[in-house]
C-alpha cells in the first residue's frame, strides 16, 4: 500500500489522524539499507491545530514508528536485528523561506511547509533512516581475524607480549634500532 499525498492544511485543522504499516518494498531508500525485507514500519501521524493568544493559529503534525529491521553488523558483517522508535512532532509553516527564518528560533519543533499534496511516506521514510543507528554491531561482537592477516599477527604478538610481564613495551622498538 503506497500512501496517497495528504493535504496538511486540512489534516492539522481538523485534527485528523492516520496509522498504518509499511514494508520495506515500499521504502525504496530504507530498503537498500536493510538485509532482509522482513518486517515493517508501524507508524501514526496525528494532525492539531492549537490557537495562540494573539488569535492566530498554530498547526502541527506529530509522527509515531516503530520498526524491527535486520541491517549489516558494521564489524562482523553479519545480519544484525535492530529496533527502532521515534517521536517527531513538526510545525506546519507557510513556505521554505519561513521554515529557513524560523529554524534557529525553534528547539522545540522541526519545521515542515504544509501542502496541499504531501508526501507522508518521503516524510516516514526520511526519518526511519535517521533512526538507524550509524554504525549498528552485535554487542558481543567481535570481527573474526584471518589467521593469516596482519592484524591477526599483531594480536597474537600483544597477546604475547602482554603475558611476559617482564617485557618492555618498548622492546620492539629496541630491536629496530640495532638492525644494521
């Protein structure tokens, strides 16, 4: 099921809400991200419209998701099962160029520019991919060695030298500076 656009003017003024699942195949961006396209994006977006004191009114939008995917562990290369949830409330402003002025001034709220035609599923799909964590790993994991790699060699040579108490971490060195 793709979302249809929503009209955010009407959404926020009649305090509207939707919910929905979407899958990976309908998340082209996330989706290339993932290992598997098990799974979905459990998601709710409820719609307000508050009145100011000077009279005016405040529209804003807040989004719910959840999803349970399977990305690459970064060390060990492996599928690795990650939970993601977020909240994002967003006030609804009048063009870009408000959005741009307003900003800086707003720690509360991300801005977003209401449309008649808005893309909800871009809106889901950009803020899943934020809450993915950047460098996802097991937290056991530790990245096989090669035995036959140099880091492997390096590990087994500290392991070495870390069991000789007697033996200077300098000794390595020691022996470069007396080859010819």
């Amino acid at each position: 099921m793709t979302l249809p656009p929503i009209d955010t003017h009407a959404f926020t003024r009649l305090g509207e809400s939707a919910s929905g699942r979407l899958t990976p195949d309908e998340l082209p961006r996330l989706r290339s991200m993932l290992v598997s396209q098990d799974g979905g994006l459990d998601w709710h977006l409820g719609g307000r419209s508050d009145l100011r004191a000077d009279g005016s009114r405040e529209s804003s939008m807040d989004l719910r998701f959840s999803a349970r995917l399977t990305v690459r562990c970064a060390r060990c290369l492996e599928p690795l099962e990650v939970v993601i949830a977020e909240n994002h409330r967003y006030r609804m402003v009048g063009s870009e160029s408000q959005a741009e002025r307003e900003d800086v001034d707003d720690d509360e709220h991300d801005l977003l520019v209401s449309s008649r035609r808005f893309d909800l599923a871009e809106l889901i799909e950009d803020e899943a991919i934020m809450a993915l964590p950047s460098a996802p790993h097991h937290p056991d994991c530790h990245a096989p060695l090669a035995a036959d790699s140099r880091d492997a060699q390096v590990a087994k040579d500290e392991g070495t030298q870390a069991s000789d108490s007697k033996t200077s971490p300098f000794a390595s060195l020691a022996a470069l500076r007396t080859r010819p």
